[in-house]
C-alpha cells in the first residue's frame, strides 16, 4: 500500500523544486508550518506563479504521510492532464454550436467529483472547470470513481471562478445557478443554448460571489420532505435534462 501512495506524491523540498521549475502539475504542495528559509521562499514563489496550490500543515501530518526524509514539503502529483481553461472553451466553439460545460464551485468530496465526472462524461459535457484552490484534489480515487471519465473529459483548472464565468458570459454562454432556491424548474430552462452549469459545494451550495455572476437559476423538482439531493446526484439529474432537451 505504500509503494502505490509512494506513486502519487513527491517529496523534499529540493525534489519538488527543480518539478515545479520542470513543469510538473502537483495538485497541491503540503508545506510544514513554520518552515522559513530562502529555499522555502522560492519554492513559494514558483508554486504561486505557476498556480499551484499550497497548504500549510502540521510536521506531525507529515511524518504520518511520509516515511522518509520530507523536509517539511510533500507534493500530490496530478493525476490527469489538465487543460488551459480558453483553450477548452474555444475549441468546444469550434466544434459544435451549443457546448456544454460544468463549474464546480467547491465541491471537496472526492466520490462526488469523481461520480460527477461520469455523469457529465456520459451526458456529452465538453468541459469540467475547477477551482485551484478549495476544491476536490483529481487522486488516483477520483479517476477510479469516475470509472475513468475523468481521463476522458476534458479538465481545467482556474485561479479565479469568477474570471472564468465571465469569459463564458462574454462567449455568449448562459451560466446556470443549479440550486433549491431557484425560481424556475429545470424543465423551463431552455438547455439548448451554450450552457455552463454551476454546482455548488455540499455543505453550502453555490457561493454566493458565484451565484451573483449566474444569468439563470435552474431547481430540480421534489415531493420529498428532505428538500435536497447529494450534488452528485443533483448534476446527473440536470446534466440529463440538458441531455434529452438537445437530443429532442
């Protein structure tokens, strides 16, 4: 068990400096707090200007990660491709004339990512767009959750929703709030259009920055009394509308 986790990370501060100077894509670099130094500052450095997010954690967390020499840096290799955020969205253009696209804002459970992910693989959705930092990290157990759609979709990773919502709006894109406090049902939403839906976290839904920048509200209808559904579920039920409303 521990050579395969060996095979997800990198560590030692020296290690993942000369990766990140490489270009290697770590979807975050845990960093001991406390740690100080010139070699620490630069490594800071190129994470921020590369995007890579940092988390600064106990040594105790550490050394119960890792068995060796970490020096206080432990780095999670990614475990997709990802794709330039423009680059994904133009080519969608490119190819056809209504793309659907999906933003998840702040969804941190890695099951529901990776079950998202295969609904919107399975539903034709040209992209999936994640926040860099506060969002589920793509593991070996997402990609194995997602049944492997998380190598088949196209993936992109942005520093800034808010800055990616509005490169969709000035493409022409509605951006759809997917929330229970929604005033239309999602059979009224016309789904057929340029479409990026946005899911919000599980605990707290969609953000209310990100909520503000949405040009629609779509809810799924219920009779239940509990009033909500797991967001993995709730993306497959809307993905599949705007499924059946384009194959019509």
């Amino acid at each position: 068990m521990m050579e395969e986790k060996q095979s997800h990370y990198l560590f030692g501060i020296h290690p993942v400096t000369e990766a990140i100077r490489t270009g290697r894509k770590f979807e975050k670099i845990l960093v001991r707090k406390g740690a100080a130094g010139p070699q620490f500052t630069e490594l800071l450095k190129l994470a921020e200007e590369n995007g890579l997010p940092v988390q600064f954690v106990p040594a105790e967390k550490m050394n119960s990660l890792v068995r060796g020499a970490h020096q206080g840096v432990i780095a999670y290799i990614s475990q997709i491709e990802y794709v330039p955020f423009e680059e994904m969205v133009e080519g969608a253009l490119s190819r056809k004339a209504a793309p659907l696209f999906l933003i998840l804002d702040g969804v941190t459970d890695v099951r529901n990512l990776g079950a998202i992910a295969r609904s919107a693989e399975c539903a034709g959705v040209d992209g999936i767009v994640l926040p860099a930092k506060g969002g589920a990290a793509i593991n070996a157990e997402a990609v194995k959750s997602s049944a492997g759609a998380l190598l088949r979709v196209p993936v992109a990773k942005v520093s800034n929703l808010k800055v990616a919502m509005f490169y969709f709006r000035d493409s022409d894109f509605q951006i759809v709030a997917a929330s229970e406090k929604a005033e239309d049902d999602m059979y009224d939403v016309n789904l057929r259009k340029p479409t990026a839906i946005v899911m919000g976290s599980e605990g707290h839904g969609i953000s209310e920055p990100v909520l503000r920048l949405c040009t629609v509200g779509a809810r799924i209808p219920m009779c239940g009394e509990i009033g909500s559904l797991n967001v993995s579920v709730a993306a497959a039920v809307i993905l599949f509308e705007a499924l059946r409303q384009r194959i019509r």
